[in-house]
C-alpha cells in the first residue's frame, strides 16, 4: 500500500505524515488543555501528559481528514503528501491513538475524564465534511474543541466542574469564534463559486467583519465583567489590553494579516491569563 504521493521509503513516508502537524492550530488546543490543569490547581503531569496527547491526537485526525476531504473527495486542493489509502490509515492510527489514552484518563482519572475528552475527537472527525459546510459550526467546531480540550483538562485534574473553567471556556469560545470568522474571510471568493456557506459568504464581507470584531469585543468585555465579579483574578484584564492592542492594528490590515495577527494575539492573551492565575499578582 502506497502512503505517499510523493517519493517512497521510511524517510517520505514519515515526512508525508509529519506534514500533518501544523504547529500554528495545534499550539491553541494543547496550550488550552496545559490551562486547564493549571487552573485546577496543584496537577499530575502523568494525567496532563495523557490528556496533552489525546488532544494532539484529535486535532491530527482532524487535519489529515481535512485535507483528505479537500483533496481526494472534494478536489479543492492543488496537492497533498499522502495518498488516499495513506490519509485513511493515517485518521486510523491516530483516532486509535486517542482512545488509546481515553482508556489512560479513565484509568488515571477516572470515567468523567475519559468521557469529557471524547467530544474532541467527535469535533475533530467530522469537521469535514459534515461540520465544514455549515456557516455556524465552520466557524465554532475549532473553538469549541479548544473549549473542549480546557474544560477537559481542568476536570481531569480536579475530579469535578466549577465556574471558573467554564467561564474562561467560554471567553475563548467567543474570542476564538470572532478570529475564525476573520480566517474564512481569506477564502470569500473561492468559497462562493463553489458555493460554499461561510459566514464571510452568507453576511458579505463587511458583516463578516463586524460579526467577527463584535464577537472578540464581547469576549473582552465578558472578562472584564467576570474580573469584576471575582471569577477570574483581576490581573486578568490585562489580557484584553494586550489583545486589544493587537486587535486594534488587525482591524486594519487584510484579512490573510488580519488573521496572522489575531492568532498570535491569542497565544498572548491565553499567557497573560494562564500568568494571572498562575502568580496571582494582584492578589
């Protein structure tokens, strides 16, 4: 059975599956699940290392049958280093590699974790080609696994759900919604000859863009408000300083900037929030 579409031996065949492994839209879900067990306190680095690797087993298996989809189904793309023989054992080997360490956290951590870790493969499956096709869960299937992946690794550790991973789930939930709405819009013209329904396509792309930048000042806004009540700590609202910031100049660049912009932004702002309640400065 041939794997790659391009060169043969051990040395294409692991590069062919390395390519899979896009650092840029994996870092998020695992930088996420590593936040939740922070939040849960003092943690197990034997759970959080088993829960690390199912998620990257889910956003792999996510990839690989996104390109499958794209390339050998839908013909949407120019190329792709596996065959389609390669891509299916590819989506076998890591979907098996996940479950592998759900039965891990439900040994470790017990059943609760297990079954809160399954929702990300189910996100990660099936985002193409049935998720991707729908202007709602196009935009919210990345952000919801990201939410996953924390809640996930929060209750992995703790045992139980309380206010606060969810909150923080939910802030990024939005935020990250608005930022995607921003990355679909590179795609506008190709995606409507082929009729494809993003939000960038259903609004046009001047309401694509005040969805997208109303959904990440809601975010904000939503933090600010849960500083204030004492659900996050209050050095949390510098992490809407440091976004704001980078936001204010993504807004004014093309969406292919735009979107390079806001994705880093991220990164900032989950570091700022995982110092805030890691050192607690203010406290």
């Amino acid at each position: 059975m041939h794997i790659t579409r391009h060169g043969s031996g051990g040395r294409a065949t692991a590069s062919a599956l390395f390519s899979q492994v896009h650092p840029v839209f994996m870092l998020p879900p695992l930088a996420a699940a590593g936040f939740g067990a922070v939040l849960a306190g003092e943690f197990s680095l034997a759970v959080a290392g088993v829960h690390l690797a199912a998620m990257f087993s889910a956003v792999y298996t996510a990839h690989v049958k996104d390109g499958y989809v794209d390339f050998h189904v839908r013909g949407e793309d120019d190329d792709h280093p596996l065959t389609a023989a390669g891509c299916r054992l590819a989506i076998r080997a890591a979907s098996l590699a996940f479950f592998a360490c759900v039965a891990g956290l439900w040994w470790l951590a017990g059943p609760g974790a297990a079954a809160l870790a399954v929702p990300a493969w189910l996100i990660a499956y099936h985002h193409a080609p049935q998720l991707d096709t729908n202007p709602v869960t196009t935009t919210t299937g990345y952000p919801l696994g990201i939410a996953v992946a924390l809640v996930g690794g929060y209750y992995a550790q703790a045992g139980t759900l309380a206010v606060r991973p969810l909150a923080f789930a939910g802030v990024l939930l939005v935020l990250l919604s608005g930022v995607k709405v921003v990355d679909d819009a590179q795609d506008y013209d190709y995606d409507r000859s082929i009729d494809k329904r993003s939000v960038a396509v259903v609004l046009g792309k001047p309401g694509a863009r005040r969805l997208a930048y109303g959904l990440m000042a809601a975010a904000m806004a939503g933090v600010v408000a849960l500083a204030a009540l004492a659900v996050f700590p209050p050095s949390a609202v510098v992490a809407v300083a440091a976004f704001a910031v980078v936001a204010w100049f993504a807004a004014r660049a093309e969406p292919t900037v735009a979107t390079m912009l806001l994705v880093r932004g991220c990164y900032v702002f989950l570091a700022v929030l995982v110092a805030a309640v890691w050192f607690r400065p203010l406290a």
